[in-house]
C-alpha cells in the first residue's frame, strides 16, 4: 500500500519538491556508511586490460563511497581481478597527505554531498600538483561533477548542442536578461540532482522573484536547509520535446544507456524512477561520443532531450552517476553495449558490465599507462 502510494506521480512530484525536500532533512534518516556489495556483484563479465609486460603496475588507493549502490567495491573487483597492488585509503583523516605516500594513483569520489566534494577538489587538486599522484576523477573533472554552469561554459567552446542557459553572477544583468528572455525558462541550481534544484519558470515575474532572491544578502532557499543559491542565477531555455531525458553513459568507445520518462502533470525525468530500457538513437550515441571526446574524459554521462524539432539537446552531462546493475542498455531485451568504431558506425554487442570498471580501465589506459612509460624510459635512460 505504502509502496503502490510512493509510485504515484503526485507523491513523487511531492517528494521532489522543496518543502519536502527540506522538511524530510528533520526527520530522522539513516547517516551515511560504507556499503560492501561484495558476493552480489560477481555475475558481470570480468573487465580484463592488457598491461603491458615490463612495465610496473602502479599501487592505487581507493577512496570508498557512501553509495547505495558502491562505486568503490566495482574498483576493487576490477584491480583484483588484473593484480594492482591496491588498498583502500581514508582521505578523510587528519593525516591523509602522509597515507598518500604509499600510492601512485588515487582513485573515486567520496559523496556527491557539497561538503564531501569540496573537499575532494580541493584534496586531489594537491595530490596531483604537490605530490605527482594521478587522481580519478581528476580534480579538473572533479570541479566539473555537480556544476552545471561549468558544463554549460564547458559546452559552448566545444560547440556541443546544448541546450541554451543564461547565467549570471551580476543581478543588474540578470534583470535584464530576463526581460529579453522566452518563456518558459528552466531555473537550476549548481549543486543538486533528481529533479529537485531544477524548477518550470513560466513569467517574467517569477524568474524576478528568483533573481530578488538569489542575489539577497541571505540567498535563495533550496532543497538542502544549510544551502542556499547566492549570488548567481541558472536559466535555460526550457527545450518542447517528446517527454523523455535520454542519458548515454560513454566509456572510451563504449555506449550504454536509457530513457526516463518524464513524470505525469510534470516536466522533469531525472530522479522519478521511471526508467525504460531499450535501443538507444544513433544520434544521441554520436552526441555524447562528441562530448565525451571534446571533454576528454574516460567516462561521461550525457542527458538530453529529443526536441520536438528532431535534434538531441544536452540539458546536462555528468562524469559519474548512479549505476544500479551491470544492465545500462538493453537492445530488444538484450543487455550489452553498443561499440562506436572509428570510421563511426555504430555496432551492438552482447554483455553485462560494471561501467565503473570499464571506466577505471580507460583511465588507466589513457592517463595512467602515458605516465608510467614515460617514467620507466627516464629511468631507462638514467635520466
Ligand atoms: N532545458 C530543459 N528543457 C526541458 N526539460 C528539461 C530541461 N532541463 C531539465 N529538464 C527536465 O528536468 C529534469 C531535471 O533536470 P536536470 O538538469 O537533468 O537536473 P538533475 O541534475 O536534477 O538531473 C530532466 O531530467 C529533464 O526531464
Ligand atoms: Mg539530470
């Protein structure tokens, strides 16, 4: 009953919105832990790489999530099953810098809390300019996850079809940009996920109402009680499309993904549990294959819309998301990946993966393994 009631979509609108958001935070919750999946992640087909011999494998330390569903147990599947000396490092702890020592490479993302973050950036942006490790995400990557302005600067140098955002730290110009603006517009804020920092503005009024807020001396409200959106505001164009938020999640030439219907009486897909699983627009693969590319990231996750004029818009890509089970893409009901060769056509291939593991093995690959040849041919030459 309790269940068939939080399926409703005016209950799940409810739960996206604000007040409960914020009220729910009162309520007793269970604090955040390490969650160990191990024994019920083994049924995905092991990801092997091809190391080469001769050179040394580097010692890597994983920082441990707070997921439900773990990212760091998929990381340590993946270094056990291709013998990396590895172990789990608390980056938490007063003394992290010395514990650092001990590893070349550091890798995973504690929470998506803003706390948690900011300190991750802030940790791997001086592990890898004072003491040469090479961090997953990188801190570069890092500042990207969860800043959906950053994306959309990101976006327009590439010349990525996203979709249109008006930005502003000033109020004065914000006013006046809203003045020229069209209706409806889309408010976001940086920091927030499922929905709930990202509301329909359909008058001139109510994005003043929003632009008064965010640059008041005490900020704009959001869902988190101890956060507030100060002194910027986040408009995009909200794009008509067919009612779903398609996501391709890209490791190196690897495409997965699915739809999410967008809820009933509502705009929004993102956090609404209303996954559908089945072949992805060959379209929507090469956008986010050109994003993945211009960003230079071993993984990428890309949400868009299919716009009613035939074209996919990113609203917004990630460099991490939430994965549930070895199963992003099913093609007729078959789970697999699709495989993007390099004179562009698009090919399906039969399989269950962890894409965390797929994404640690393309880091590897193309950050890592650079570096440790170009240390051993110093050394080799006694430079
Ligand atoms: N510009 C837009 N036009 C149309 N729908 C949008 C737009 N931006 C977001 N949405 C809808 O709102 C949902 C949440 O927005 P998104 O930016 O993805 O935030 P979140 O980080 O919470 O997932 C999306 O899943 C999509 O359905
Ligand atoms: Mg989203």
């Amino acid at each position: 009953m309790l269940k068939a009631l939080k399926k409703s979509a005016g209950v799940k609108r409810l739960r996206k919105s604000m007040t409960y958001s914020r009220l729910r935070q009162l309520l007793p919750m269970r604090e955040p832990g390490y969650i160990d999946d191990r024994g019920q992640i083994e049924d995905a087909e092991e990801v092997r790489i091809d190391w080469p011999a001769g050179l040394a494998k580097p010692r890597v330390g994983i920082v441990r999530d707070h997921e439900e569903f773990p990212r760091w147990t998929k990381y340590r599947r993946f270094l056990e099953t291709n013998g990396f000396p590895h172990d789990l490092y608390d980056i938490h702890a007063h003394d992290w810098i010395e514990r650092a020592r001990q590893f070349d490479v550091v890798i995973g993302l504690a929470s998506n809390e803003i706390n948690r973050l900011e300190e991750i950036r802030v940790k791997y942006h001086f592990l890898e300019t004072a003491l040469g490790k090479i961090c997953y995400p990188s801190a570069a990557q890092a500042l990207l996850y969860e800043d959906k302005s950053l994306e959309a600067y990101i976006t327009g140098v590439c010349g990525l079809p996203f979709a249109n955002a008006i930005i502003s730290h000033s109020e004065e110009d914000a006013l006046a940009m809203i003045e020229k603006a069209r209706y409806p517009l889309v408010s976001k804020i940086n920091h927030s996920s499922g929905s709930v920092g990202v509301e329909l503005v359909r008058t001139p009024q109510k994005a003043r109402r929003i632009v008064g807020q965010a640059f008041s001396r005490k900020g704009r409200k959001t869902h988190i009680p101890w956060f507030r959106q100060k002194g910027y505001v986040y408009f995009q164009d909200y794009v008509p499309n067919d009612g779903y938020d398609i996501r391709v999640l890209m490791v190196g030439r690897m495409a997965f993904g699915y739809y999410r219907k967008v809820l009933s009486g509502d705009f929004r897909a993102s956090g609404m549990d209303t996954v559908e699983k089945r072949g992805l627009p060959e379209e929507a693969i090469r956008v986010a294959r050109a994003a993945q590319r211009c960003l230079r990231v071993p993984h990428l996750v890309v949400d868009m819309v299919h716009a009613l004029d035939g074209r996919y818009v990113i609203i917004e890509f990630s460099i991490v998301c939430q994965v549930q089970t070895p199963e992003q893409l099913h093609v007729d009901g078959v789970p697999g990946a699709y495989i993007v060769e390099d004179n562009g056509d698009i090919r399906f291939e039969k399989g269950r993966y962890w894409v965390h593991e797929l994404a640690l093995r393309q880091f590897l690959w193309d950050e890592v393994l650079p570096r440790v040849r170009e240390t051993t041919a110093k050394a080799s030459s006694g430079c």
